[in-house]
C-alpha cells in the first residue's frame, strides 16, 4: 500500500536463517492524532523489546485522524498485519513486497500484536477483525495480544472532562461521536461480543496515576471479556505511582525494565 510503511527490527545475535524468532506488530500511540514508528522515543523503546524478546518487530506508520476518518487507520494497520502474514508461504521469495528478515526469521505461530495508547485501541480493532475473519489470513492467527494504556473509554463518572473522551469527540465521524461507538468502547451495547476476540492471550497494562486513560477501563473492559466467554488466557497488570505509557517515555526505569520483561516473555511463548 503507498500509505502504510513500517521500521523492521531483528535482533543482533540472530546468525542463521534456521533459527525461527516470535513476531509482534507494533502499533504506536499519540491519541490517533499524533505520533510515528520513526519516532526516536519508538526507536529506542523498540530496540529495548527487540533485544529483551529476541523477537522480530514490525512498527507501523498508518495516516492519522482527523485528516483521515478513523476507519482508514484501521484499514492501515490491518493492511499491515496481512503484509506480514503474507509472508507465512511455504514458497520463496515470490514477490518484491516482501521482507528477507520476516521471511527466513519469522515463526507465524507466536504473531503477536502490540500498541500503547491509540496503539492499543488498534490492537483491539485487529483482533477483533481477525475473530471475524477466522485469522489474519488463511495460514496465520493472532496468538498474542497486549494492550498498552490502550485508548478505549466506558461510561465513567466525569468522563465527559477527560482530554482522551474530547479528542474522541473531535476525531470521530459524527454518528461515533459519543461513548455509544464501539470504535472506542468496547463495551457498548451495540458492539460486537467480546467473545469474538481473534487471539488465544491477552495481557492488559494499565497505570495506576494514567491521567488519560483511567484504570477502572481497565477492570471493566477485563470483566467484560470475561462475562463474554471468550475461551483464552487474560491477564491485567496494574503499575502502581505511574503515569500514561511511562515505559515508553522512561525504558531505563526498573519499573519500565520490568515491565518490559514481561511482555518480551509474553512474546515468547506460543
């Protein structure tokens, strides 16, 4: 697609095409207005999660609202996901479009998607199509999904005042423009059923002092995967005395490091 591109990641160490390596796709954050995979805050964070993982990463620049409708964003981040899975043939190389690291390193069965923030709304949206869908394409499923501060919103006692839910306002189409959409709630009752989601794990993170996202979204929208009866493993990490995607903004933390840990282990497995 001439609007969507991406930054690559492989790990150093990698020294032969035999060794297969975990895949993510990363989705960055910036409200769904801002923010860039060739950002030096995405550079640096990614090659602390490369390294930690020892996993291939895909960071994904898609057009941003409000020049673009939002749904396009989705369009791109889902044209992204199935570039990559494209590469999941059995063949060689049968196209220019495709990517020597992601094809000789790549191991299909530990696809993971991950995004902070807006990401996070995205990665909702991907696997959620990929439920619909039966996978990314006719070879490759979501294993993983993490959700980083993910921009979603719930009916919440003074949500209204939250910058997050005036964004939303702004950027969406006027018939999404409310906490009604299930572009941004994941519980409205218009929705699909949570039960839908297309991956086997999920691991949520939020901050306990997140003054974007509160992190009662993050119980609610846990209670309603659960009450869904959506058949695979979930987790929830709450981080204590920290703000809005803070491994981001300070990887070099212990905080940050051992947060970082846990994705990468999350990454790994199958």
């Amino acid at each position: 697609s001439p609007h969507v591109s991406a930054r690559l990641y492989l790990p150093k160490n990698t020294n032969n095409s035999t060794q297969k390596l975990p895949i993510f796709v990363y989705y960055h954050g910036g409200a769904l207005v801002l923010g860039s995979a060739f950002f030096n805050a995405y550079q640096r964070y990614l090659n602390v999660l490369v390294s930690e993982s020892n996993a291939i990463a895909i960071s994904v620049e898609y057009r941003l609202a409000p020049e673009h409708d939002v749904t396009t964003i989705y369009e791109d981040a889902w044209t992204a996901l199935q570039w990559v899975a494209s590469h999941a043939s059995e063949k060689k190389f049968t196209s220019g479009n495709e990517d020597p690291w992601v094809k000789n390193y790549g191991d299909f069965s530990r696809l993971s998607v991950i995004g902070d923030s807006a990401g996070g709304n995205i990665v909702y949206h991907m696997a959620m199509r990929a439920g619909r869908e039966g996978g990314v394409n006719e070879k490759v499923a979501i294993n993983g999904s993490i959700y980083v501060c993910p921009y979603l919103l719930v009916p919440l006692e003074n949500i209204e005042q939250n910058v997050s839910y005036k964004n939303w306002i702004i950027i969406s189409s006027p018939s999404e423009a409310g906490l009604h959409s299930p572009l941004i709630n994941p519980l409205a009752e218009n929705g699909p059923s949570l039960s839908q989601l297309g991956c086997s794990r999920m691991l949520l993170c939020f901050a306990e002092k997140d003054e974007y996202i509160p992190k009662e979204i993050g119980v609610r929208f846990v209670e309603g995967v659960k009450k869904s009866g959506w058949k695979g493993d979930l987790e929830l990490i709450e981080v204590e005395d920290e703000g809005h995607c803070f491994q981001l903004a300070y990887p070099e933390t212990e905080k940050s490091q051992n947060l970082i840990k846990r994705f990468a282990a999350f990454i790994q497995l199958k």
